[in-house]
C-alpha cells in the first residue's frame, strides 16, 4: 500500500514495486524503474512518465492517497476504538506494574489497530511499526488467555502472558527474538521472574520459527536489515561512534523535551479537541514536504536499509556514486575508499534535509491519534546522521591518508571507513537517547543486522547516549508519557535517595480528619453503611476496638458493599440496628437485638504493613517488588493510617520539586 | 603449559605448539608436526620421533607432568587457600542470596585460584576454565569493592558489584559480553534490579574492549570458537536438532545424580579426606586414558574448535577424511557432502572412546579440590554426540537422497548438512542440561561461535534439554551443589505452591518453650544479660510489656551484647539492677534506682512483620524479593513468633518429603 501512493502494478493490483517488477526481466537494480508492469500514476492518467506535468500529476496523487489513508486511520481509531492510537508501551508497562485499563487490550483494540497500522504506515507518516506491534501482540495475549481459567483468574499469572507477549512482539517486529525477551525484560515489564523470562524465551522462539517459515523478506533470513561489512573497525573509530552517541543522547533528550511539551499543548488547548484534522494536517505537510527529496518520498524502512548498507560493485544508489580511481572492475570490487562524486554530495544535502525534516516530523507525530511507533523514525533519524558522519570520516581519511591517526591503519586505496556502520551506530544510539535502553537494544541492532562483531562500538554509542540523555533529564520518553498521562507508575529504575519515613507520607497528615476505620465487633449495619458512604475510599482498615487500636485486616469498599447488599436480599432478619462483626465468633449481644452480620469472609486477615520509622527507601522497595496498591502504616501494633501508590507518587513529586531531601523530623513520638 | 605436556619449543620455552611454529615457515596445517623448533619429548631425550620407544616417552611424559601439574594445584590450594578449589558458582550464588562467607571472596582465593586454575587446566583434567574465571572476576569485584566506601559497607551494593563482575567474567572467558550479562540475569544472580543491568553491561563492555585490545587468540575477533557455515539449515534438521535436545537433557539430569552421589559419598565417607590423593588418582588415570585417542589427548577447547569447523578445502582434520566424489579442487570447495573415508570412521571410533571418557571423567572430576569449571568439559560432550549425529545424518542424506525427507532440498552433491553445526547444537544442549540456563546460554553460543542464523536450532535444542532434564530432577548442577553443601538458598525459580499459613512455619511451636521476647522498659541489665545467656538467637523482639504483647521493635544479639560491654566500661553507674528501656524516654522509676541504660539506638524500629494468617506462598515470595532473614508474625498487632529463612527451607523440605500439601488448618484462633 505504501508504493500504491507512487503508482500500480498492473499485473496484480496488491504487489509492490518490487514484487511487481520481479516478474519482469530486467533483475537489476538500475533497470527497476522500466519494468512494464509498474506504473507510476502519471503514465497513467496522462499517458506519459516523463515531463513537468507528470511530476505534479504524481505529486498529486502521492499527497492524495497519503490524505486518504491518513484520513482512513484516524476516523477508524476515532470511531471504534479510542485505545488503538499511540505506540502503547507507556500504557502496557502501566498495566503491567498492576494497574488496569478496561478494553485497552480487547478484540476491538486488536482489530482496529491492526487495520490502521497499515494504513498509517503507508501513509508515509514519521511513524514505525514496531510500538504498535507490541501492543497487537499483547491484545492478542490478553486474548488467549481468556481461554485459560488459570490466567484469566489471576491478574499477575496475565501479566505474565503480556511479558511474553510483548516479547513475541518485538520478536516478530525486528526479526530478533532474544532482543525482544531482553526488550520485554528491560523496557516494558515490571516485574519479570525467571520463569517468566523462560516463557518470553518459548513465546519468541515460536514467534520467530513462524516468522521464518511465512518467510515475509523473502530471503529465507530472520534478519530485517541484514548487513555484511568486509572490514573490521578499528580503535580510532571509537571516537566518531562515541560521538554519535552523543548525538543520539541530544536528540533523545530533545525529542522528549519537545513531544511532551507538545502533547501537553494539545490536552490543555483547544487543538487537541480536533485530532481528525490534525492528523490530515500532519499528512498532509508530511507528504507535501516529503516528495520532493528520494529519501523522504521512500518508505522508511527501505531508507535505513539503503543507509546500512555498505557500498559494493552491485549498488547503484546514488549514495554510491564515487568518483573511480582506477578504471575496471578490480576498483570496483576491492571497493577502496574513493574520493566522492557529484552524486554523493547531492546525497549528503538531500539527507541533511531529510535528517532536518524527519526529526521535525517526528516531533509532531508521534502522540498523534493514529498508531505510531518510535522505533523505526528514531533509527532513520540516527541512520542518516550515522551515514553523514560516515561518509564525512571516509572522505577525510582519503585526503588525509598520512595524517598520524589514519597512516597506520588506513592506506591509500585501503578500505578502512566503511560508512554503512556508522548509520548503523547511530541508528542505534539515537533509538538509545530516546528509549534509553541498553542491553536489548544492543541485541535488537544486532540481530537485525547480524553484525555480532560489532557490539564494542554498539555498546560504546548506546552507553555514551544514555548517559548524554540521562543529564538532561531521566526519563526515557515512554515514561515521559506515563507522567503526562497521569498513569499510576512507578518507576522501578529510578533510586529513592531521599530519607523520609513512612510516617511523613502516610494518611491521614496532621490537618486531616481521622482516618476511616472499622471496628472489629461493635458497628452496626447502619454506620457502617454511613462509613460507606460518607467516604470514597477504596478500602478501610479493620480494628480492635475504639480503644485498643490494634490493627487485625483490610476490608476493600467493593467486598463491603456487595456483602451488605448481598446480606439485605438473601438473609433474613438483617435490619439496620445489626450488629456487624469481622471476628471468628458472634459478640456476646443482648438477647433482643436483631441477628448480626457476618463478615469474616471478606475481610483481608493478612494486610501489609509497615512501621511508621520505617524509611520510605524500604516502602517504595516494597510497592515496587510486591506491586502493592496500598500498605497500612502501624506504631507498636497499633493503626495509624495507610500508604497508597498515589501518595508515594505525590511525595516523589513533591520531593522533585523542592529538589533537596526534606531533613528527617525529629522523632518525637 | 597444556602443551608442555607433549614437546617443547626451542626457540622460546613459553610459546606453544602453535606459537612455536609460526616463526618457521611452513605455515599449512598438515606440515604442522614437521616445524624444526617443536619438540616433542622422545625427540628431546631420546633423540628419535619415531617408534614404540619414543612413543612410550611421551606417554611418560606426559603423565608424569599431568601428575605434576595437578599435585602442585591440589597443594597449593590445600594450603593456601582451600576456597580456591571446584566452580565457585554455588558459593557465589548464596553469597548474592544473602548469605556471607568469610573470605570466599578475598586476596588469597583470588591468588591461588588464577595459579592453580592454569595448573589444573593444563593437567588435562576434564575439566574448564570458564566457570573459575566467574569466581576470579567476583574476587576482583570484591576486593575492588574494599576501596569505596559506599560500596564496602553496605553489602546490597557489594552484591550489585559482584553481580556485575560475575558479567564480566563470563565476558572474558568466551568473548561474549552480552551472554556474560545474562548468564548474571539468569543464572547467578539472585536480585537483579536494571540498574545492576547496566552496570554489567558496562563492566562487560569494558572486559570485552581489552580482552580485544590485548587480542589472547591472535585473531581480532572476539569470538572464541568463530565458526561459518555456508548452508542454511532446514526444517527437517529440527528433529536431529530436538534429539540433541534430548540427549543432553538425559545427560545432564545423569551427570547431576551421578556426580551429587559420588560427591555425597566423598563427603560422607574416609575416602574424601585425602583430597591429594584423590586428585593425583585422578589426574593418573585421565592422563593414561587419554594419551591414546587424539581427541582426549588434545586441549578441550581446541577439540571443541575442531568439532565446530565446518570440512572446508584446507581442511587436514582426520574428520574430513571423506572420499572424494570428483577429482579436482571444484568439488573440493563446492564441499559437497560426500561419502564418508576410512579416515571419518576411525575417527568416529575414536569420537565414541573420547563420549565415554568424558562422561565418566567429568563425573568424577566435577567436585575435587582444584579449580574445576564445567562449562568446557559438558560442550565437549555435547559437541562429540552433535559432531556423531551430524556425520550419520550426512551420510544417510548421501546415501538415501531420494527419501522424501531429503529429496526436497537435498540433491545429489549438494552440500545440504553442516556436521559442525550438530556439533555446536549438541554442545548448547549438554551444556543446557547441566546448568538448566535457556537465553543466556543461546546468546553465550552464538556470540562464541558467530552464529546468528542458527537461533532457532539453538533454542529448541536448549528448551529441549531444559524440559527433559526438569523431568528428572528440577535443580541444576549448581543449585544441587548448593543443596548438598547445605547453604541456606532460597530458590528463586521454583514455585511455592502449597497452601500452609504462615502460623505454621514461624517458631516457636506448640510444643516449644515461648518465644524469648525483650520488654520496652522493665527490664534490668542483669535480666537482659540472662536473655543473652540463656539463649543462641541471633536477634529479639521487643515488645510494648509482658501484659500487652504488642510488638515495637527488633533488636540483635550482636548489637546488645556490643551495647551492654560499652555500658558496663564507660558509663558510670550501670549496675545490674540498672533499668533496660528501648522507649523514646525513660521511664519513671523510684527516686533510688541505679542510672538506666537506654537501647533505642540499636533497635530496629521497622522490623518486617506479617500476620499469622498470611499464606506462606506471599511469605516465601516476600523473603524472595526483599532477601530477607528473618521476618515477624503477630496476630492483631500482638507479637506471635518469627520466621526465619532456616524455618522456611526447613518447611520445604518437610513439603518435599511428605509429597502432598499439607491441608490448611481449620482457622480457630
């Protein structure tokens, strides 16, 4: 769909380009644009290919199908489902820390997101595939495991299933199954057992076997973008590729600064109210700006793929096009670095423009209403810095051959630059700035390219990049969007250094009304249904007595009011002057009063508690180990109030802003 | 030093074989034997390489510097530094659970470790380098650790650092850093939170970085083991592939019964205290037996290497000995698959002997009192059976290619099975059935060997042997050694699935005296002195007074006893009958009484506590999670009993003996 915009085949409505053309005869790369079959939308409609009128008829209709598909998209994910836009990793690392956002996993999200992804993709957006794969993958988990009472029951043994499922994900997305365990492992999951890794493990394997026997590349390779560089890299080079990761981390750092400070201005201003036509107005200035210039007109994925690889006799894109030294084929296949052609420099001002116009784009895309993915811009953004950068090092080591940091290893005629793997670093330390993954984005890169020799510099740049990133600001921009959101995350990376108690975060503070609590065995119905409603908390923490305070359980708002409604249909005699107990045994009562009220049952006999001196360092360890939601705070056995997830995220938020640890109070109790 | 066994160079005693003949100038393979400077030993002293005489020489010779090498070890560690000896990965691993073992980690082991692992490798023992290397990297870590203070006193972050060499030192003992930080994640590692991730990444990025800056293999690569294959593999090869799987699932559930029982045995009987002797025996008998097969004579890593290589034109290996189908060097470098020569079934024969040996070597060898990886001697094994399974496949798809199986993609001549890569499978299998890793250990082999394409074999063949060998036995080699060697580990990977509540593990028990508890403020010096006396309790609960049980806080055995010296030497009045208070302030006491001593500084005031209704499954979990020691049971804020990890492992134990889980009590309290 994405070359429809160009022009049809005619043989088969449904083939691309390529496939169209792989019919025909001419099998090289330079006949490719006199297939028969093909034909741009100029040939069609006016009868000729060539010409200024051509140009804009193509013109047109490039921007008129990128404004259908577009306009396709966002009325489907308007319409059906809302959830179906954004990458949606910020909210599955949500959901996975144990929140729950109904029907962001159904069938409707499945459906609609994998219909729209196509046809955002191909609307020639800044967009990628991948986030939003992700996120399929997970629908279908969610999915599959309603099939399975075991894990349809159980919340954790599901997020489980979204681990390994996000894995599989990114599994089928890049063709790299352990960097898509490692991706689940590093990026989306928050909790991630061993077993689960073993699970991800089988999930991606089978994935990736799949993917393999569909054999969609049409190489019998898993590798998407698979490279083979003749020339190992040397130790000087590190200093371009550290370099670039500083680039990558800037970039990061800038992206996150701007996409949120935009996607703010689109909730709080009026703007937002109108995503149809925002999303047409991207495409549209989208497709406008990019068909001019090769780089942007073509599909992304196809650019990064051009831009990886390494020039060879065989290439004839115009990245290619050095000035030959030496006449006859043995130049050509020895590929030394050459001076560069005409053809070149044009290409570096294109990809300058594209490299301008992409990070631009993709400032304003993503966060938009339709699906989109991160993944693959970033790379593309990375790939054409890495490539300038590149050809620019292999120009300067040919004029500068005897320089002291060249003559050793870099002779006249040698091939000692090979510029395909420096868009290859920086693809990779660019989609480190803005994610701020390591280890499994090393994996992904590499598995995608298959270039194992060349973790050192990967990891040199991912490293260099994430901390680049990191001193501008932590978060990575999946996080960055879970606190625009509001989302109830808590980070399990960043370090509680400050060294409050539990005491200072706990409620009810010092000005507040008394906590809510229930007593053991002396409420009556009524009051308590007065508690129920007067209050909107979740839950209340169930108590001795008035007198002696001793905390026994937990006793969740939803449980109470079934129970009492449950209690008021079905059992007789239960009246408002009941007495209600959560012990073992009925209270001794008067013999005239009505039948009480059992509750044992729904009460939680095993809370989790903390003391009020205990340092909230250990209390956010815990939250963040046991994905807790609540914990109640106690002083020698006694209730003295309760944590909740949100408190802990307002006292990070207010420690953020004072920016200096609040000095521990004095202990005075 | 291996190969100091069998001649010596000399132009330079410390070069070896291949280093020796380098200098000279015949640099094929085949005129390896003939290079001047070599010498085997019966050159050397009996002035003839040929003969039964000269061939009973070297045999001497080579004993006779086996024994040496590994009697010098076996002393050396005797002596100095018994930790030194066997992989040190079961130690590691509870020292990261929580566990500490005084000088298991310092200078000395470190010293004698390095020396005697050279010794013990180059003794020919079965056994590897690699597993030792992780306890040398931890040892360095360790002592790294001493010169940091944040680092030195706080032994979380010290476990961080040691997870993070752990990475470092599989990085540096196969050249694969990312496999070196997952084998931490997956493996030794108890608690790996991200950051510890990328530390490990780093520390792996930096031991990778000058392990190719020192370039140990001659090469510039990084890749120990560096294989190419020049066919694909196909669907059908999953089944062979599988079978492997199986194999070294048998094999490695085998080697975890045979070598516990015999390690059992050691332990329980006379015979394991003469360890000299045991390794002397032992070194004999590898040396006698092993001398006459090359494939056992031969350093195991380079039988590996050789097992791995695909039969290619320049190939002189006995094991590409076939008989060639057309003369001339086009079918040579076609490298067709061809009918096996004399050559091949000698050295299957051969292969055969060399299976046996190692398996039965290995299982005696694992355990003795010298530095002993297993890591080598289980991919030799796995290599041997993959290299056998390989060449029958070839051979039957020689002879049987019109089978349906092969007719697809199999034609006459055509080069359609890679034996090296049966080889490398079988060795990922073996290795997979001992040590039960999955992802680490497909990245660790195909970052060794350079195989990316062969992920998919790798994987089903390890989730094979995984699977297998969990049916017989759920424990790896090491947790196994953790078990006989009665280390208080808590196993992160197995499941707690019985339904007990914490009431019926925590101590005391019905039957036991109660609970030696510590009043807040009435008790004396001489009272709490008898506490300390009577008891052996590494710590105790303080609570509000004899009356109200409830619970305020933790104190230490090690902190009162330290608390009660200072008192009675420095502060004046402390007398026997002085007054005990842990509280905020002193308690009012008759105007004659002796000067209090005040403890509130040595009490915990946020011990960990859970009711006696919670499920054990939570209470494993969170001992799991927070690495804890000990934890508290009160019921409705009243103190109850304590559980400590030896309660649980204790408990079990019971579960595992009794099969069945235990029914839960009726609540009645």
């Amino acid at each position: 769909m994405n070359d429809l915009k160009e022009g049809v085949c005619l043989s088969a409505m449904w083939f691309n380009h390529e496939q169209c053309c792989w019919t025909s005869n001419e099998t090289t790369f330079a006949e490719r644009d006199k297939c028969p079959q093909w034909k741009s939308w100029a040939e069609l409609i006016l009868g000729q290919a060539e010409g200024p009128g051509s140009y804009i008829m193509n013109y047109f209709m490039y921007i008129y199908w990128a404004l259908s598909f577009a306009f396709l998209a966002v009325c489907l994910v308007k319409v059906f489902a809302p959830y179906a836009c954004g990458s949606g990793i910020p909210e599955i690392k949500t959901i996975l820390s144990g929140f729950i956002i109904r029907g962001y996993l159904g069938k409707w999200t499945l459906m609609i997101k994998t219909i729209t992804l196509v046809l955002a993709v191909a609307s020639g957006l800044s967009l990628g595939k991948e986030g939003p794969l992700v996120h399929v993958a997970c629908c279908c988990g969610n999915i599959f495991s309603y099939l399975f009472p075991k894990y349809s029951k159980n919340e954790a043994k599901k997020r489980e299933v979204l681990s390994a499922a996000s894995a599989a994900g990114v599994s089928v997305a890049f063709g790299a199954p352990i960097g898509g365990v490692l991706f689940s492992l590093e990026e989306v999951s928050y909790y991630f057992p061993l077993k689960t890794l073993w699970r991800s493990f089988f999930a991606a394997l089978v994935a990736a076997f799949v993917l393999r026997s569909i054999n969609p590349f049409g190489n019998s390779r898993l590798v998407l973008f698979y490279v083979e560089y003749h020339t190992p890299w040397y130790l000087f080079e590190l200093i371009p590729f550290i370099l670039l990761g500083v680039f990558g981390g800037l970039w990061g750092a800038f992206f996150i600064r701007a996409n949120i400070s935009w996607c703010r201005r689109r909730k709080s201003t009026r703007f937002g109210k109108y995503p149809v036509l925002e999303v047409i107005l991207v495409a549209a200035i989208t497709a406008v700006v990019a068909f001019p210039n090769p780089y942007t007109r073509q599909n992304t994925s196809e650019l990064i793929k051009e831009l990886f690889t390494d020039c060879g006799p065989l290439e004839s894109s115009q990245l290619c096009q050095y000035r030959s030294q030496m006449n006859g084929s043995k130049a050509f296949s020895d590929n030394p670095n050459r001076p560069s052609g005409p053809g070149v420099y044009a290409a570096i001002w294109q990809l300058c423009l594209a490299l301008i116009f992409k990070i631009i784009m993709t400032i304003f895309t993503f966060g938009l209403k339709v699906p989109s993915g991160l993944f693959i811009p970033s790379m593309a953004i990375g790939a054409i810095a890495g490539r300038i950068v590149g050809i620019a090092m292999e120009q300067l080591a040919y004029y500068h051959h005897d320089w002291f940091l060249f003559k050793e290893w870099c002779e006249v005629g040698a091939d000692c630059i090979t510029p395909g793997l420096y868009a290859m670093v920086g693809a990779a330390a660019c989609l480190g700035g803005v994610t701020r993954m390591t280890v499994s984005l090393v994996v992904i890169v590499f598995e995608l390219t298959g270039g194992l020799e060349y973790i050192v510099p990967l990891m040199a740049a991912v490293m260099t990049s994430k901390w680049v990133g990191d001193a501008f600001g932590r978060e990575g921009i999946y996080e960055a969007h879970i606190r625009l959101n509001g989302y109830p995350f808590l980070d399990a990376k960043e370090e509680f250094t400050h060294t409050t108690l539990a005491r200072e975060v706990m409620r009810p503070r010092r000005s507040d009304p008394p906590l809510a609590v229930l007593t053991q065995d002396d409420l009556t119905v009524e009051e308590l249904q007065g508690v129920i409603n007067e209050t909107s908390y979740n839950g209340f923490p169930v108590i001795v007595s008035k007198e002696s305070q001793r905390l026994v359980g937990f006793a969740l708002r939803r449980d109470i009011t079934i129970a009492l409604e449950n209690a008021r249909r079905k059992q007789e005699g239960i009246l408002l002057n009941s007495r209600v107990y959560f012990t073992q045994h009925a209270p001794t009562l008067p013999a005239d009063s009505p039948r009480p009220l059992k509750l044992r049952s729904i009460l939680d006999m095993s809370p989790f508690t903390v003391t009020d001196h205990t340092p909230m360092e250990i209390v956010v360890d815990i939250f963040r180990k046991l994905g807790l939601r609540q914990c109640l705070v106690t002083h020698n056995g006694i209730m003295l109030g309760i944590i909740t997830k949100k408190n802990i995220l307002e006292h990070l938020e207010e420690l953020k802003q004072h920016k200096e640890p609040l000095s521990p109070q004095i202990d005075s109790m």
